[in-house]
C-alpha cells in the first residue's frame, strides 16, 4: 500500500496543506515570489505541518487496521540531520523533523517536502515488514540492515578490527559509516520520497492538463537527482576492503549476507 492517498488529502490538514501550496503557486504570478510567509504565521505553518505528517502516519496505519500511537516532533536537530524517524517495541512511532526543514520551507523552498518524506518512507517500511509486504526492495532493505547490525561489535570495543574477547571476530563498521548515503533503506526513502512528493503536487488540482505540466516540470527538474539515486540503488557492489571478515573483495549485499 502506498503511503499517500487520495484518503490523505481528505483530512483537514491536508486539505490545509494543498490550499497553501495552490495559494502560494497561483500568487507567484502576481508576486514573483514562493512564500508561505504572506499567507499564514510561521506558528500555524509549522502546526499544518507537523498535523499534515501525523495525519499520514495514522491514515496508513488505520488502513492497514494497526492501533499503533504516532508522535511528531519539530526540534534542532544536529546539523546536516534533517529527520529521524524512531520506532520502539510498544508499536509506537516517534518521528522528528529538524526545525530548520520547517522554517526553509515556510521560506518558500518547497523541496524540503522530500526530506519530510523520506522520513515517513521510513516509517512505512517499518510495516511493510511487519505486513510482510515482500518484495524485491523490502528483502534487499532487511538484508543490508542484518550485515550492518552484524558489523557492530556487541562488546563495544570498535577502536580495534579484533575484539579481545578470545576467539570473537567481527565485521567493522567502517563501510557504513563513510558511506551511509548509500545503504540501501536509506537510497529507497529518498526515490519514495521524491514519488510521494510528485503525488502531492498532481493533488493540488483535478485539472489533467496542470498535471501534465507538473509531471513534466518535475521530470525536468529531478532528472539529475532521480538518476543519481537510481545509479546507487542499481550498484550492488559493495567495498568491504576495510572489513576484515570480507578481505579484499569487492561485493555485493547479497554475497555479503551469505558470506556473513
């Protein structure tokens, strides 16, 4: 099931939401400038906003019939985090967005949506997973998630490749770490997000011939990055030549996992 639908938008808050951004499109005409700050309070933005996400989280829960709780937060992150999406064993779901992803967004750069969605993409995969929703990107998500939790050294001691706990080995982390734009969970949130994103804005109007002319502006101006994405989601190879147990081969996850 996808994360956005028609549903979605018929909450208030996103029917608050697609107002905004259809107000702030038609008066680009006149103004010259992409703003939510002409229409509405930043403290009003940021609660359609944070509603908006909370709103996406239950409707694809209650379609799915799970009871689970969601929060949304809207705090300062770290710098260069934009989002986080937490989950714990109780079946509820913390998701937090970087204040910062707001308030560029309330400035008019609308693109910040995608970060929003990558989020929420993780969110979803989460019960993809436990709704067995098995497919191709699912298995390839969880294979990657157990070598990298198999890279962690359970007695914390990631300073040295060989823990000294006697006759343990283990995989380190190093791949990962300097690589983590292209693990697999997250490349898949960024090209779910970037679909999701499209889906919103072909939702503000029934008009197919403004569709059609948001399609194409947004095949324009995503080309370079959907095929950036797509290159790292198509290259299985990995280099594991820092990793110990992996030597100095080049391979892919699915010849990481068997290996493993």
């Amino acid at each position: 099931m996808n994360l956005l639908c028609e549903k979605t938008f018929e909450k208030e808050s996103g029917k608050k939401l697609l107002n905004l951004i259809r107000d702030v499109i038609y008066g680009i005409q006149k103004d010259k400038e992409f703003c939510f700050g002409k229409l509405i309070s930043y403290e009003n933005f940021e609660n359609v906003i944070r509603n908006f996400i909370l709103d996406v989280m239950k409707t694809f829960l209650e379609n799915n019939k799970i009871a689970d709780e969601c929060v949304v937060y809207i705090k300062q992150l770290p710098k260069g985090t934009k989002g986080l999406f937490l989950d714990s064993k109780k079946g509820n779901n913390f998701l937090v967005i970087n204040e910062c992803v707001i308030k560029e967004l309330y400035d008019g750069d609308i693109e910040q949506f995608i970060a929003i969605f990558h989020e929420l993409n993780h969110f979803k995969v989460k019960y993809d997973i436990r709704l067995s929703e098995i497919n191709d990107d699912i298995v390839r998500i969880i294979k990657e998630k157990l070598i990298r939790e198999s890279s962690q050294d359970p007695f914390n001691e990631i300073g040295s490749i060989k823990s000294i706990k006697k006759g343990y080995m283990y995989v380190n982390d190093d791949y990962y770490s300097a690589n983590y734009e292209l693990y697999s969970g997250e490349v898949y949130a960024n090209i779910k997000a970037q679909e999701d994103y499209l889906f919103m804005l072909k939702s503000i109007t029934n008009n197919p011939d403004i569709q059609a002319d948001i399609i194409n502006f947004f095949q324009s101006e995503y080309k370079s990055t959907f095929e950036k994405n797509k290159k790292y989601y198509d290259n299985h190879q990995r280099d594991f030549r820092t990793n110990l147990n992996f030597n100095d081969y080049f391979l892919s996850y699915e010849e990481a996992f068997d290996l493993l």
